[in-house]
C-alpha cells in the first residue's frame, strides 16, 4: 500500500479513537452525575441526547470508509462466502429476536424524556434473556459476527479491529457500572457467563437466571447521584 494509503487508515483509525473516547465519557457515571447535579433538568433528555451524538458522530466515520476503502485484502468465495452470509443473518435474526427482551424506549431514551426522569442509572431493572444465559453482550457478540464475515477492505479491517477493541473495553466500562447498580448479583453473574463470546460450558440454566434476577429485585436500590 501507498505512504497516502497509510496516512488515510490513520486517519480513520484516529477518527474512531475519538468516537470512542467521546462515547465512553458521555456514558460514564461521572459525567452523568455531574449533569445531573448541575443541569438536573437535562437528565431527561440526556440518553435521548447522548444516542443522536453517538449516530451523527459516525456520520464522519462512514464517509471516510466510502470515500478512501484501501485495497480489497480479502473477499468471500464459493462455500465460505455461503458460511459468511449465513452466520450473517443468524446474527441479524438474533438480534431482531432479542429486541422483545429489551426496553427499546429506555433504550433509546424516549421513556427518560416523556416519563421526565433525572435518574442518573437505567430505569430498566436487571434482567437476563434467553441470549443473556449464555454471553453477558449479546449484542455485541451479534455485531462481532457482522463485521468479521464481511468482505475486507483496508479500511474495513481497520474500523473492525477498532471495533473489537471497543467492544472488549466499552463491556468492561459498562459491567463497572452495572456492579454499581446490581452488586454481588452481577458479580455472580460475570463469573458464571462469558462477556463477549459463548462457551458451551459457561451458562444459565433458565432456573439459575430467575433465581438471579429475584436475588436482584430483593436489592435495595441505588441513590441516582452518589
């Protein structure tokens, strides 16, 4: 590849470090509680607020790839291009299904903004899907498959392993959060399932998961700023 080739995948790789530093920040306990003590009446709009940020940030991101892809490293051909695709769908489908389990408007943060909550932690409670059993971020896990059976260019492979990176630091940011707000729930949780990739030794039964979300429904709740 060309020196100019090179300076094009820096500078997206360094695009992307700044989209995750700015996502973390913007997730992190401190910064909420910080809006939260100090601009209260912005709590409710603050998850709403925070994913509109984190999809016109990628908006860069994605022309940047469009723009200058790099050279094609590797393409899909004959039967593992089927495989490819194949656990491409499984992994969308997947996701589609495991959207019933969540709460799509906290999610999002539509239910904080009508509902004018300041609460700096989750309104949603802990609870374990199906998919929760067996890896502690499904989703993530879904996404990985995504991106690793696409066909290569260097800017994908480059915003792919900028992903994974994300993805193996944003869970352990997250789950730090979580321990927060769950306790010694979660921390069983952590040592029973994996976090970002299944192993069939690993898992809940469904008896073992009611028994830990009753364990955290009996937990007293957290303060919303300590």
């Amino acid at each position: 590849m060309t020196e100019t080739i090179w300076q094009e995948l820096a500078v997206l790789a360094l695009f992307w470090l700044m989209y995750f530093a700015m996502h973390s920040a913007l997730a992190s306990l401190g910064i909420k509680r910080w809006v939260a003590l100090h601009h209260p009446a912005r709590m409710p709009t603050y998850r709403l607020g925070f994913n509109v940020l984190a999809l016109i940030m990628l908006l860069p991101i994605l022309w940047l790839m469009l723009r200058h892809p790099g050279p094609t490293l590797w393409a899909w051909q004959g039967p593992w291009a089927w495989l490819a695709n194949g656990l491409a769908a499984a992994a969308v489908l997947a996701f589609i299904k495991s959207l019933k389990h969540y709460d799509t408007q906290e999610f999002i943060g539509w239910r904080q903004w009508t509902s004018h909550s300041r609460r700096v932690e989750d309104q949603e409670g802990f609870h374990l899907s199906p998919f929760h059993r067996h890896v502690r971020h499904p989703w993530y896990f879904f996404s990985l498959i995504l991106i690793w059976t696409r066909d290569m260019s260097a800017a994908m492979l480059v915003s792919s392993v900028m992903m994974t990176i994300y993805f193996i630091i944003g869970s352990r940011l997250e789950e730090e959060k979580l321990l927060i707000y769950h306790g010694e729930v979660y921390g069983t949780y952590m040592k029973r399932v994996p976090g970002l990739i299944p192993l069939p030794w690993k898992s809940l039964t469904a008896q073992e998961a009611a028994a830990l979300v009753k364990a955290a429904e009996r937990r007293p709740a957290t303060s919303p700023i300590q």
